[in-house]
C-alpha cells in the first residue's frame, strides 16, 4: 500500500511462525513499552495451539518499523530477555498475546508461565497427544495437552498420577510429543528415533503425525502488518486503540512514557533513561497532600486531578510559548499536540506547571473548596494552571485577579465545562492572558456566554452539577457560620475537621407529612453547608429544631436568628415552618448570589426563549 508520493505507509507480509518465533528471541521484533504485560490462560493457549496445528487462519498480527531507530522504549517479549541489547527492527503493535504464548510454547525450553481459569497461576508444558491429533480435526482442542512444571498429571488431589512425561522414554511410551521442541530439529530427530524404535506401529504413526501436524506447524504463516518508521505517534495510538479492543485502552500518557523513556540523548546525558510515571508521582503526591482538592493519594495516583489534566497544562504552555515564537500557529492540547511535546520542554516546563496548580489549590481554598468531592470543575483546572504558570506573579494583581475569580464562576455557574472542553481550554488560555498582560478590551468567551436561568435553582438536587456544588462554596464564601459549632464562619480547616456537608433545611420526613409534593426540597435552595453534629439535630420542624440548637449552642434565640441568616435565608420562615415563604425568599437571595458571582445578572427562561 502506497500514498500518493509513492512513500510506502504499509506493507503485508506473511513470514513463517519459525522466523517470527526466531525474530522475537533475538530482539530483532520487540514490544514497544507503552503494551502492557499479558497473559492468556490455559485453556486459550492450547486452542491458539490447535488453530496453528491445523493451519487454520489465526488473524493479522500489527507492527511498526522503527527504521533503526526506536521512537519508543522498546521491551522484549516475555521470556526473550536475552534479545534486549538488540535495537528492534520492528514493534508489535497487535499481537502480543498470540506470539507470547507461542513462543513461550513452541520455541522456549522451559515451562509457559500462564494462569488458570480462575487466574491463578500456573507453569505448564504444552504437548500432543498424537493419537488424537492424526484423528479427526474436530478432535483437535482435546490432543493438546498441557501438563504442569513437573511433567507430571495428578487428579484425585494429587494422589493419582494420570500422565507422567519426565522423560523422553516416557514421553514415547505415552505417545505425547513436547511441543517446546518442535523447532530444533536436532531434537525432533532424536525424539523420532526412540519412538519409532520402541514399536513397529509407531512408523506409520509418526508418518500421518509428521505430515498432518508438524508440517503444519512448520509451514506456517503469520499474516503481518508493518506500518512505516514514518508512521506518526498519533496514527499509532489511533491504530493500537482500534486494534486493542480487547484490552486495557491506552493511553497518551503511556505513549509518551514509553517516548520518553526511548529518548536517547536523555540517556546518554544522564546515564538513565527519563521515567514520566515516577516524575508524574512526585508531582501529584506533593499537590494532594497540600490541597486534598485535588484527590487523595491512598486512592490511587489518578484520583482527582489525572496525570492527562497535567500532561494538558503542560502543553497548552508549551503550544503558547511556541506561538509567541510564532513556531506554531495555535494554542492546543489536542492529542496529537500531547505526543508532540519534546522532552526538554516537558522537563523545563513541568515544575513551573506544578508550582501553578500549588497556586490553583490555594485559590480554590479562597473560594471554600477545599475537597476533591466539592469540585465543581477539575477540567476547568487545566487552563487556569496555564494561566498562572504564564503570567506568574501578574495573576495576583488586583485587576487580574478579579478578572480570573470571575471567569472561574462564570465557568462554574454557567456550566461552561460541561461538554468537550479542549477548545475552550485554548480560547480561554489565549484570552486571559491577553487581557492580563496588554489590558485588551476582549472578555474570555467563558464569561460572555455563561448565563444562570433562575429557575435553574429548581432542579439543581444532586453533586452531579456543578452549579450545585459551586452555590454551596459560595454559601460557605459568604460567610456561613456552622449551626452547632458557632464560635465563628466556617473555614477550610473547619469544613474538613467538622466534617461539613450538604443538608437539608425543611428535612425530608417533614416535607413528606406536610408538602409540597414535588422535587424543591431536593434543590439546593432547601440545602445549606452544615456539620454532621448540627445535621443530627435537623428532626422535625424547623420551628422546632432551631430552638434545640439554640440550647444546645447555649445561644439566645434572636442571637441565633442571626446565625441563621448567615447562610442567606430568613430564619422567620422557618420559624413559620413556611416552606412556601422560606423557598421564594431564598430563591432570590441565591440569584443575588450568583449574579454578584458572575458579575453579570441572571435571566429567565422566558427572557432566553424571546
């Protein structure tokens, strides 16, 4: 297959299963290091086996030509160790899986390292019962065998010997051919000899054994794919993705670790090779354990802020830096921007990213979101960690920092960071930086397009929007003061140590024995930041309840009305236990809210339909 220039992109080939077998044990085929290692179980090995015994098609194997040299880090099969000095001439893209098993099977002389059905492991030889074998072809899954490391089958708990293989005169007697030789021909003759000689009838045995199965064996073909050394990073990830079905999906991230540990110059200056996992770890266990806004640790590297939301800010800075150049004629963070990103610059930008998502943690505990669960947005993270690293110091001046709490809420409220959200990174990066940097007239398009419909309060009931959860850290911003520990407003500090949560202001028992019957006391506007102790109180009527913590709290009961009121409500509602009442007040308190938020007034759904 040819492009138009008459550049050869791909090639078919279909070499002998003996010459790829010997390819994989020499180095010359290697895996790049981005596959992960894999095992298939018994059962499938001795199918995958009796397919090629058959010679039965056993689909298309996928490789890169790396053109001498690699663009990744290349790694030897499993169990080819000794062929990792060899610089491969080509990569398996698709296939580790067959050719693991087979040459672990049919080419090495020591047992197969597989697992059972119920994945315990397992180490097996793999045999054929050439009785079965020269018999029908439908027999064939039954006359490969596998046998454990001993050569020897138990059944009956182990206390029966069913087969016992130690020995090629065993071996014989049973009429069991080792596959691991079937290749060294030295040994296949000298297997040969002893079985003939051990019986007349073995002669034509062996005759049908040899034409019907190790003929085939020998002869066959492994349909092959090789993609040109030209072949993009980008074109190889989109191919292993379509390829990979049945597999963990890969992605950038493992691509560019198995780049950049391929990085030769890296090496040859350092005297190793650059391991982006471990650069990765150190970065996020520093964020996370300053600012568990940003995941938690004991839950695995990815929780919370990813190494992709990284790997993003890093290039978005990068794609700016090369624009300003005028190297490049966009901002981007697309994919194949991701793959394109030079070691150095990623090694030059990275800590300058790091310290900027430092600044972000610090600032989303300015606006009372201090736990990875209250994030309205971790996308939104991206562009603001490009901004910072950028512009540096310039993001405190009052001006732009005003700027960027605004276009945060914008974000947030008008749920701007809800879809595909690369394109925004890119405008928004370019803008706010515009703005900072020269005071141009152009508002990011995040703060132009948001808009906040008013009864959009109405059906915000769940953490799964962000809206939801951004009216609660604003409720906290304000100034809530906590129900039962009221010695002041709730802080950072105070809304992780008295473990501060949503909760319901008209409780839901109340609400079903007296109204109204639909989804309001589910809105956010029938919730507010309380602790879990105050939270126990919440029984009954709010008329009722109030009076309880008021005691509890040892507070007289107008001074805790105003307690009340820090959470922007009107505590003669609730004394009232009018919901009706309580429900339009705070409706429009919460409008007033977001729209000093936003900056920018909220609308109906009759203004947005006209």
């Amino acid at each position: 297959m040819t492009n138009s220039q008459g550049d050869r992109s791909v090639a078919l080939d279909s070499p002998k299963l003996q010459k790829v077998l010997q390819d994989v044990q020499s180095g010359v085929l290697q895996l790049p290091d981005f596959q992960r290692e894999w095992k298939w179980d018994d059962q499938r090995i001795r199918e995958l086996i009796a397919t090629v015994t058959l010679d039965y098609p056993l689909g298309v194997v996928m490789t890169l030509e790396t053109g001498g040299k690699t663009p990744f880090r290349p790694r030897t099969l499993t169990g080819a160790e000794s062929g990792r000095i060899v610089t491969p001439d080509l990569l398996l893209l698709d296939g580790q899986q067959r050719l693991t098993s087979l040459f672990q099977a049919l080419h090495l002389d020591q047992p197969v390292r597989t697992v059972d059905e119920r994945n315990k492991e397992l180490e097996r030889w793999y045999y054929v019962d050439i009785r079965k074998a020269v018999g029908s072809s439908a027999d064939r899954d039954d006359a490969i065998v596998s046998v454990p490391k001993d050569r020897v089958l138990r059944s009956n708990f182990a206390r029966t010997v069913e087969l016992d293989l130690r020995s090629r005169t065993l071996e014989c007697e049973a009429r069991h051919f080792p596959l691991s030789v079937v290749f060294d021909g030295d040994q296949v003759t000298a297997w040969q000899k002893e079985f003939v000689l051990m019986d007349d009838a073995n002669w034509s045995l062996w005759a049908k054994f040899d034409q019907r199965i190790l003929h085939n064996i020998r002869s066959f073909q492994i349909p092959m794919i090789k993609l040109a050394a030209s072949t993009t990073k980008d074109a190889v990830c989109s191919v292993f993705e379509r390829v990979n079905t049945g597999g963990v999906p890969l992605n950038v991230f493992e691509l560019l670790t198995a780049t950049y540990a391929g990085d030769h110059e890296y090496e040859k200056a350092h005297g190793d090779y650059y391991r982006l996992p471990d650069a990765w770890q150190d970065i996020k266990k520093s964020l996370a354990t300053s600012y568990p806004v940003f995941g938690r640790i004991e839950q695995g590297i990815d929780d919370g802020l990813s190494r992709s939301d990284f790997l993003q800010a890093v290039t978005l800075v990068n794609t700016w830096e090369r624009k300003q150049e005028r190297l490049t004629k966009a901002v981007s963070c697309k994919r194949r921007d991701l793959l394109n990103l030079p070691l150095n610059d990623f090694i030059r930008l990275a800590p300058r990213v790091a310290s900027a998502f430092e600044w972000v943690g610090e600032f989303l505990g300015e606006q009372f979101i201090v736990r990875q669960t209250d994030l309205p947005y971790r996308t939104q993270l991206v562009p603001m960690a490009a901004v910072r690293a950028i512009l540096a110091e310039q993001t405190d001046e009052a001006a732009n920092r005003d700027l960027l709490t605004r276009w945060y809420w914008c974000g947030v409220l008008g749920e701007m960071y809800g879809g595909a959200t690369e394109s925004r990174f890119t405008r928004d990066v370019e803008q706010l930086v515009a703005r900072a940097m020269s005071g141009s007239n152009v508002i990011p398009d995040t703060i132009t397009e948001a808009a906040f419909l008013g009864d959009r309060l109405d059906t915000l009931t769940t953490r799964n929007s962000a809206a939801y959860k951004g009216i609660y850290a604003l409720l906290v911003k304000q100034g809530a003061v906590d129900w039962y520990h009221s010695e002041g407003p709730l802080t950072p500090g105070t809304l992780l140590q008295n473990a501060v949560g949503i909760r319901q202001v008209f409780p839901k028992a109340w609400l079903a024995r007296h109204g109204p019957h639909d989804n309001r006391g589910n809105s956010i506007v029938n919730k507010t930041p309380l602790s879990y102790r105050a939270s126990k109180s919440l029984v009954g009527a709010p008329s009722g309840y109030l009076r309880v913590l008021a005691r509890e709290t040892s507070t007289r009961p107008e001074w805790f009305d105003d307690v009340v009121a820090t959470h922007v409500m009107d505590p003669a509602a609730l004394h009232k236990d009018d919901f009706e009442a309580f429900y339009a007040d705070r409706s429009a308190r919460l409008v007033e809210l977001v729209t000093e938020a936003m900056g920018k007034r909220t609308v109906s759904r009759a203004e947005m339909d006209r």
